[in-house]
C-alpha cells in the first residue's frame, strides 16, 4: 500500500468509471463513423438489366400476378419460376 492507502497498480471506482464511460464513447464514435454508401456511388454492374436486350426497365412479377396466371393456364403459365419482366421486350426470367 501507498501514502494514500491504495493498492498500486489498481484504479479507484472513480477511475474504473471514466474509463467505461470513456469505452462506451469510443464505442458510439466507431458506429457512427462507418461509411453511407448512397446509390449513386455504386457501380453500374449492380443495375440488374434483360438479359436479352440490355434494358434496365424491367419490374418483378408480383405473386398475385403469378398466382393468377398459374390459376389460369395450370401448369402450362410462362409464369412459374420466373421473378422479373422487361417492359422494354417483355421477356422474363
């Protein structure tokens, strides 16, 4: 023990708090300091496009969509197992 009746080498409570308000600090910095990527920073190649004609028109089939088409053709609707339609050719995929 020391003059001041402390263990060396040992932190008093009042230290040992600042010190964890002080990581918490660290902690909130290093989450709010991450990079926002904004869509017109990325690349163009995660544009999805038709694979036949390039376009990038193109909008996902809705489930009622497809619901309605199998319901109606049965197992012959071009529907099934398809996700996306180009409005440009109108091919899906």
């Amino acid at each position: 023990m020391n003059e001041k009746g402390r263990i060396p080498g040992r932190l008093s409570r009042s230290c040992r708090k600042t010190s964890e308000k002080e990581k918490k600090e660290e902690k909130k910095e290093k989450t709010t300091k991450k990079e926002v990527i904004y869509p017109s920073s990325q690349p163009e190649e995660n544009i999805p496009r038709c694979p036949t004609c390039h376009s990038t028109k193109i909008k996902k089939i809705g489930a009622f969509e497809r619901m309605a088409s199998v319901g109606f053709w049965g197992p012959f609707s071009k529907k099934i197992n398809k996700t996306f339609k180009c409005e440009n050719c109108g091919y899906t995929w």
